[in-house]
C-alpha cells in the first residue's frame, strides 16, 4: 500500500506541480495492481488506507466495523471497490450507500407484497422511522442496541405504556431480521440482544353490562340522534351485530353488504381483515338478519356495510358509544372498570356463558386460541349467574330426614346396656361394671 500525491506539467507554466487529492496504490485479491484517489486530507487518506488493507485481508467478507467504514465511505470510492470485486457480497455492497429511510421504504414495500394490511404497513414505517430518527440512526450499521433501549426507555418515562414499548421493538427487530435476510446488511442483528420488558402494568379492565342495561343501551341507541355520520338505528344494528358475533371495530369497519348472507344467516370476515389472517364464517341471528335486510335494501354488495354519511365506519367508535352510554344513563366507567367498544366483545364471550354454551364452542365463536384467553379475560359473570347455578345443582337428600337428624344432633347421647337397651341416669349411677 503506497500513499502518494501525482504530479502534473501546468501547461500555461510549465511547472510541475501536485494534485490536490491524496492516491494509494495496492495489490487487491486478484493480484491486480489499483489506484484509488482519496481524500485531501492526509490523515483521512491513511485512515482510508488503512481500512482497504483490513478489508483486503479478509478477503473480502465485511465486518460490522468494516461496514460502517463503507456506508459512509462517497459513493465514488466505494463503487470503484464494487466495480474491482473487492468487497466479496455484490448485493450487500449495492445498499452500503443507502439511508436507513430508504431501507425502510423497502420494507414497508415488503409488508404490502406479504398481504399485511396498509393500516400495519403505514404503522410499522411510521414507528422505524420515529425511533431511527430520534436515535441519531441515518445508516444501518448506526443502529445501536443501547441507544434503542434508552429511547424505549424514555418513552416509558413519557407515558407510554410497556406494551406499546414492546411494540416498537418488535417492529425493530423485524427490520433488522429482514435487511440481513434480503442481504442489505450482515448478520447478526444488532438488536437481538434486546428483550421486551416484563409488563407490570394492569391492563386496562373491561366489564360486561347486565341484560337488562344492554337493551336499555340498546333501545336508546335506536331512537338516538345521529353520531358520526350515522343515524340511531345504523348504530343499533352494528351494535347488536358486534354483541352477537363478537366482531372486532377494525374487522365492522371492513365488512361490505356482499359480506353477509342473510339467506343462510352468515358474515364473512376475510383474512386480510382479520387478527389471525383466516377468513373467517360466524353465523348471524334470524331476527338480525331481518334487520340487516331493512339496512342494506337497495345497496350494492360492494358498499360498506356500516358508517352512515362518513367514507366507513369512523375510528372513534368508543366515543361514539360513550355517547350512547349516557344517554342510557349507564356509565361508561364503573368500579374501575371500562365499557368501551371491545366491550361489546367481552359482552359476547359473558352471554354466550350465561347460556350454558361448553367451553369449546365458546372459544370458536370467539376465534382465541388458548381457552384461557375466553374464559379468563373475556367472560364476565351476569347477575346472579352464581346463586342460580348454585340452584341447578342436584337435591342431596329429603329436607325432612335432613330436619330429624339435626334435631337428633341437638340431644344428648342415651347410654345403651349390653343387650342394646337405654339406661337411665339413676340406674347408670347404680350399675356395677361387669
């Protein structure tokens, strides 16, 4: 490796003089001789030297520490080392140059290709994109496992909540599994190191409204006013929709008249709208279907299914049954409990127990896939579900015999002789023991 300054013949002087830039020579792999121009700066020029003699004697395969040279390494320099077949990962070497924002539109191309929704899609690029930008990351090899945990931290502190935190980091760490997969960087991530926190936090607590206070909800709602767009009786069939099927807001907001089958009493959910990504078919009361008809007559199949006025059925769903909530005069929150729009959710899963419904069926109904999930968050006890299950169980004995023998208890005990017979107490005091 040699490090020189070339010299030229001015023309209008006849001088010789130097260049401005620095040049090294060397040897690479291919037992070629190169120059490669470099910096004006002559410390920077040995440094840079220095560097293609690391990465020479690897023969080509890059470190992380060698990357990080390279990605801020001018493009110029670094295509000229692509061009000679110095760095080893023709691929890799292709995103060196690349911004961690443009990665991240390539990811979020990825996520679209991969059916994942535009509503993950747009979350996930959004989330990258506020965490490398407040870490100071602008190139992969940037990306820092301390830093990210201290800025996880400090959203904590903020208010966050340790769930959204952990998130964050999942979404991360999926970043960084992929841009090694897809060859834009080396292995391993520099985020595998990182665990989510333990969430401490009590999550927040919904409850289920008795049957009488549903349909009080109920018919409220549809005599009501008109709320986002849509008028008290729309409101009342979504809502008695989502009780029966235990819809999620974001699975509702999706549905399209040609989602039903009210001849058959069906509603297709499909997998790109759902949580577990399955289409799924859940059954739809007769007295609803009929409902449904009188809402969707005269609508084509591609039209949404709810949302009034507004594009689709609005985001601000729980609002919007807050506002149902108080003019049925039930409260909203209660003994430290909420009832929000999923609510109507854990009203599914409390109703479908209520009815005596095993366990198994209650768990396809409600698409979970551990039981634990339906029967341990999800279902609430109604009433006095309790004293009457208590009643249900069988009789244990006639009350009669079981009255004698508390009154028989209650006496004292007659000692009895050795034929069987009752002693009195003045013949017991006088007996002579055999």
């Amino acid at each position: 490796m040699q490090l020189f300054k070339p010299t030229y013949r001015d023309k209008r002087t006849g001088r010789t003089k130097k260049v401005h830039h620095w040049y090294c020579t060397f040897t690479d792999n291919r037992q070629m001789r190169r120059r490669l121009p470099l910096f004006a700066d002559k410390r920077a020029s040995e440094r840079t030297a220095q560097r293609i003699e690391e990465l020479l004697s690897s023969g080509g395969v890059l470190t992380p520490d060698l990357q990080r040279w390279l990605e801020r390494l001018p493009d110029k320099q670094r295509n000229r080392m692509v061009q000679w077949g110095i760095i080893d990962n023709l691929r890799t070497a292709s995103n060196l140059g690349k911004r961690l924002k443009s990665h991240v539109e390539d990811y979020f191309e990825f996520l679209l290709a991969k059916a994942n929704t535009p509503g993950h899609c747009k979350w996930a690029r959004g989330t990258l994109n506020r965490i490398f930008s407040a870490c100071g990351f602008r190139y992969f090899g940037d990306i820092d496992a301390n830093v990210v945990a201290s800025h996880l931290k400090e959203c904590r502190d903020r208010g966050l909540g340790q769930g959204t935190t952990n998130s964050y980091l999942k979404a991360a760490k999926a970043f960084c599994r992929w841009a090694i997969k897809t060859n834009r960087t080396i292995g391993p991530s520099p985020l595998d190191c990182l665990d989510p926190v333990t969430q401490t936090e009590v999550r927040r607590q919904r409850r289920a409204l008795e049957v009488a206070e549903l349909r009080k909800l109920l018919e409220t709602t549809r005599i009501g006013p008109e709320r986002y767009g849509m008028s008290g009786s729309e409101r009342y069939c979504l809502y008695r929709l989502a009780i029966e099927t235990g819809l999620r807001a974001n699975e509702l907001r999706t549905l399209t008249v040609g989602s039903f089958d009210l001849t058959a009493g069906t509603v297709t959910v499909s997998a790109v709208n759902t949580k577990a990504r399955r289409d799924d078919l859940l059954p739809v009361r007769p007295d609803t279907c009929l409902l449904l008809g009188r809402l969707f007559a005269g609508k084509l199949p591609a039209v949404k299914a709810f949302g009034g006025r507004y594009v689709r059925l609005t985001n601000r769903t729980s609002l919007m049954l807050r506002a149902d909530l108080a003019d049925a005069g039930i409260k909203y929150y209660k003994d430290g409990e909420y009832f929000d729009f999923h609510s109507l959710r854990h009203e599914t899963a409390s109703l479908l127990a209520s009815t005596g419904a095993d366990v198994k069926t209650a768990q396809s109904l409600m698409r979970h896939r551990d039981v634990r999930l339906t029967m341990n968050v999800y279902s609430h006890v109604l009433g006095d579900a309790e004293a009457q299950a208590v009643g249900r169980l069988p009789d244990l004995g006639d009350i009669g015999d079981l009255s004698s023998a508390c009154q028989i208890s209650g006496q004292a005990r007659t000692p009895l002789d050795s034929n069987g017979q009752s002693i009195d107490d003045n013949e017991q005091k006088t007996a002579i023991p055999a």
